[in-house]
C-alpha cells in the first residue's frame, strides 16, 4: 500500500519537475552557453569568449534602450497611486459599485493586441481621439507617437491605464480585509482622515503594495509588445526597450549569442531589483 502511495505521489510530482527541465532549466542552461558565442541559430555554436558581454558593455544603443526602460517604468508609481485611489473610491458602498468594478477589470482579461492597437488610434497625431479632445479646448496636440519628446510620456500613460485594472481588484481585496475596529479605536483616538488613511490602510495594505511593486517592476523591465506594435521602438529608438532591442538581436539580426548575454544581464538586473525590494521592504511592510 505504501509503495503503490509512493508511485502515485511521485507519478504527480514528477509531471511539473519533467516540465521544468524541458522547459526552463535545459534552455536556460544552453542560452547561457550560447551566450558565450558567435552563433545565429543556424550553424554550429563558435566559442568566442566573454567578446558578447564585452560587446555589450560598449554598446551605446543598449544602455539607451536600458535607460528608455527605466523611463517606461515611471509607470509603476503612478499607477499604483492611481489604482490605490480608485480602489478606496470602489471600496465603499454606494449603488451600482458591482459595475464599476466589472468596468475597471475588464480591460484586464480583454486582447493586449486589440488595447494596443485602440491606443495607438487613441494617440494619433491626425484623427486620434485624444487630439480631437484636446482641440476642443482650445490646445493645439502633439505628435505622440511621431516624436521622440511625446512618444514615451504615451507609452507611459498607456501603460498606467492597462495596469490598473489587475491592481485594483488586489488592492480592493486588500482593503476590504482591514479590519473596522481599527479605523474605530484611531476615531476614538482623534486621528483624522490623513491619519487614517497613512497609518491605518496604508500599513495595513502594504504586502498588497510589495507584491503589486515587485511583479509591476519585473514586468516593466519585459515590457516589449506594446512598444513593437505602437512606437516599433521609434522614432530613433527613443521608445526601445530592452527586451526589444533583444528581440531584434535574436530574430530580426539572427545574433542568438548577443541577444543571449542581453537577457542574462537583464535577468540579472531583475533578481539584483527583486532582493533590493526584499531588503527594504521590511521597514515599510508590515504583516501583522
């Protein structure tokens, strides 16, 4: 009986395990070899070193696209803030809340592909909505994907309205498990709304608040779709990305061994931002 146990436990726990070596470790392990040469993805593999990550290092047009993510990811802050507000604003009971909520995450299980492309009408220089609007009042729109001054503060804005939806359900969720006594003992206490609100809700949320920050920050340094369909990373890669640039390396110029190094030190870069964020998080978060 404990044999056939046995079979029966590790038959389910072999499934994942298989999974993850034929589909994470053994081309993990073979990117980082071929990360270590000349190859593009046709011939054999050529040994050349550390000449790809060297390359790199010098490379003008990777740390630009480097900076142009972190610019991206200005994202981030202003969303969270936002979605913080619109959760507190969806948390109270008031009548046809049900399909605010519903309006609000529906974006989240709709086609990134379709979003992106409504967006990019939305920011059209010529016929796009935001123009139209912005003419109405008198104010004379820019060229938002056309310019290199307009086309990341675009991608900014769009990528703040596609993250709100997921962040304020979690956020909701997070808020409606705040305990009423609290607010209670604080009003008894005098402590007024601000007070509240900062030492109360926002100490009360913050696990919420880490989690939505780290997987915002991973995401954001991946960010690449919207870009290829919006920007196609211009104009004069003012809107390339990272892993942008890396797709182009590996697919369009056929340089696996670059691309490769790329995304290690990408990887790398996001395990250094994830442990900074563990570090520090615990003089903010609070679990109790």
């Amino acid at each position: 009986m404990k044999r056939r146990e046995y079979l029966w436990a590790y038959s389910f726990v072999a499934a994942p395990i298989l999974g993850f070596l034929l589909f994470a470790f053994i081309p993990l392990s073979y990117s980082v070899y071929v990360s270590f040469t000349d190859y593009s993805g046709y011939q054999t593999p050529v040994f050349n070193g550390g000449d790809n990550y060297v390359k790199l290092v010098q490379d003008e047009l990777f740390w630009k696209t480097l900076r142009n993510t972190l610019y991206s990811a200005l994202s981030i802050p202003i969303g969270m803030i936002c979605s913080l507000g619109f959760a507190t604003a969806l948390n109270q009971k008031i009548r046809g809340i049900r399909f605010f909520r519903t309006m609000f995450f529906l974006p989240t299980i709709s086609s990134v592909i379709a979003l992106t492309l409504l967006w990019k009408w939305i920011f059209n220089d010529t016929y796009g909505l935001l123009n139209h609007l912005l003419e109405l009042i008198g104010i004379q729109g820019p060229a938002w994907l056309s310019s290199e001054q307009w086309a990341m503060p675009a991608m900014i804005i769009q990528g703040v309205w596609s993250g709100l939806g997921i962040n304020i359900v979690l956020y909701l969720a997070a808020l409606q498990g705040v305990p009423r006594s609290f607010y209670e003992a604080a009003e008894i206490d005098g402590a007024g709304g601000w007070q509240r609100f900062r030492h109360i809700t926002v100490a009360c949320i913050s696990p919420t608040t880490l989690y939505i920050l780290i997987t915002a920050i991973i995401g954001a340094l991946q960010d690449y779709p919207r870009f290829q369909i919006m920007t196609e990373g211009g104009p004069n890669y003012s809107t390339t990305t990272i892993v942008y640039y890396l797709f182009q390396n590996a697919f369009r110029y056929m340089n696996m061994g670059f691309a490769s190094s790329m995304a290690w030190i990408l990887g790398f870069i996001i395990l250094a931002v994830t442990l900074l964020n563990f570090y520090f998080s615990r003089r903010w978060v609070h679990y109790e």
